[in-house]
C-alpha cells in the first residue's frame, strides 16, 4: 500500500487523463468519487468528500493524495463546499500520512497584467476567485506549520480529449465535431493560453514523484505562445476540413442568455478572463522537468481525432 495514489475527485479531465499514466507507470491508485468506476486496474472507492469521515477512509493508505474535485459551477455551492472539502482533504492526510497535491485553477490571481505566474499577487475580483483563495491560503498555512506535506498545481483553461468540460471543447471542437458553427467567448483576437490536459495529469504525474517539488506552487505544463481564439479555432477546423468561420458571443449575449441558463448566469463574473489577454507562464514547471507543454497544433489535432473516433 505505500506508494498509493489516491484521486479524490476521480470523474473529472485530469482524474480521467491521470488514471492511464500512473498504471502505465505501474503505480497503484485508487479512484474515489461518488460513483467512481474502477479503471485501468485501479480501485475505486465511493465516497462524498464533504464527509470528513468517508474522505479520511477513502485517503487511509496512500501515500500520495491528488485533490481535483468538481462541484455544480455556482458560487453558492462553492463557498458552502469547497472549504469543507478542503479541510476533510487536508485532516485526511494528516490523518493517514499521506502528501496532498491540490490541483487548482487561476480564479485567485484575478485580473493580471502581463502573464500569471507562480508569483503572480493574489487580488481575486470574482467571487468564486475569492473562495478559491480562500482554501489554497488555508492549504499553504498547514504546510507553513509544518503540519502537512503538500503543493498546489495549477493550470489554464482545459481543451483535450475526452468528455472535457471547458469553453474551448463546448464551444470550439464539440460544435465542428457536430457540424455547427463553433463560437468563442469574449475577445477572440487577444491570446488565451490553454492547458492541455493529457500534459496536466502528466504534470501532476511527475510533481508527485519528485522530491523537490513539494510544498509549492506549480504551474502545469502549458504550451506558449498562447494563441487567440480565432488562432485556436482555426487549427480545429483544419482538423476537421472544415471553413474557420465562427461566432462571438460577447457579454451582452452572456447576459441574456443567462436568463434561462444558470451556467452561463454563473459564468458572467469569470467575462474578464476572456476580454483581454489571458497569459499563462508555466516556464517553472519547464525548467525543472524539460517538459513545456504539448505545441497546440498537435494537441487540437489529437482532441478532434478522439471527437471523431465517436468514443
């Protein structure tokens, strides 16, 4: 049982992407989600990680635990939820002795002038960012006391293969896959950087077995330059043969579809990521691995391929 690694949070884009990696590395794992599925020889483990018990018991034994839960995109349930999971994550690994790699976004940063980095001040204007740095603060505390072992790894915003639940699949590849006119959020001429995730779980992957890298923040590998939307739309309508044609919705649009659409509501506070460039420096993570992201081109190439595989 020593070398476990245990996903909590197993059924998202990196859980999914991370699962392969570690049984190709022969790495036991186990997998715990509400309904998790047993994959790639792994174990799987029910459990609801607003339980500190269930999550102590889910965590008992590893060595390793990788925090890359979802929750419902609403900000109410993120402020009622995410410290509670936090903190259940974090007494669970003190509990069985185990490190804890929380796999975080960039909410926290809010609006940044030139590109984020690990350094980047954390100034939220949003309230989901608020909550977000909320919990990776009271992370960070614990391993300032020397009372937990952990880091956090942070990535851009998804695109990949799989069921990958981002604007850039949504909006860009799953709309050409379908034949539709793929549209983009925001500005589509500033650049947007993305992370791609097969090299997220791969980042992840290769932060736990280094003893280095602990007790920091880490940006996961992702490609630069950063193209823009249009950029990215075209490289997936070359993939797919098709004409790069595309639509912009712009938050007027947002808003009104937010009227009917709680998801779109909720993701009127994230528009600023969207209107000016969105730069995201993993140069860190390159420096210390060798590994500085799959080139665009190629990773939008091998998510239209798995679209049209129809998996």
């Amino acid at each position: 049982m020593g070398n476990m690694i245990t996903i909590l949070g197993a059924g998202g884009s990196i859980g999914n992407e991370l699962a392969p990696l570690l049984a190709a590395s022969g790495r036991k794992f186990r997998l715990v989600g509400r309904q998790p599925r047993a994959i790639f020889g792994g174990e799987s483990y029910a459990a609801d990680l607003t339980d500190s018990e269930q999550t102590a018991k889910a965590v008992e034994g590893s060595e390793v635990a990788v925090l890359a839960a979802g929750l419902k995109y609403d900000a109410r349930v993120w402020a009622e939820l995410w410290p509670r999971i936090m903190m259940n994550s974090v007494e669970a690994c003190k509990r069985a002795g185990a490190r804890l790699v929380f796999v975080d976004n960039v909410y926290m940063y809010g609006r940044v002038e030139g590109a984020m980095t690990e350094e980047s001040p954390v100034a939220p204007c949003s309230k989901k960012g608020e909550i977000r740095a909320r919990i990776a603060a009271a992370l960070m505390e614990e391993v300032k006391r020397g009372a937990l072992t952990a880091m956090i790894a942070r990535s851009a915003d998804f695109y990949g293969p799989g069921r990958v639940n981002g604007a850039p699949n949504l909006l860009v590849l799953e709309a050409l896959a379908k034949g539709s006119t793929p549209a983009w959020l925001g500005n589509a001429q500033v650049p947007h950087s993305l992370t791609y995730t097969p090299d997220a779980a791969r980042g992840v992957a290769m932060l736990t077995e280094s003893e280095s890298a602990w007790n920091q923040v880490w940006h996961l590998p992702t490609a630069a330059p950063a193209p823009t939307g249009a950029e990215f739309i075209a490289m997936a309508a070359r993939a797919f043969a098709r004409a790069p044609k595309y639509r912009v919705y712009g938050k007027p649009m947002l808003r009104m579809v937010g009227w009917f659409n709680a998801d779109v509501r909720e993701s009127l506070e994230m528009a600023y990521q969207n209107q000016a460039s969105y730069l995201f420096d993993s140069s860190k993570f390159a420096r210390a691995f060798g590994f500085a992201g799959t080139p665009y081109e190629e990773g939008v190439r091998r998510a239209c391929e798995w679209l049209q595989s129809g998996k």
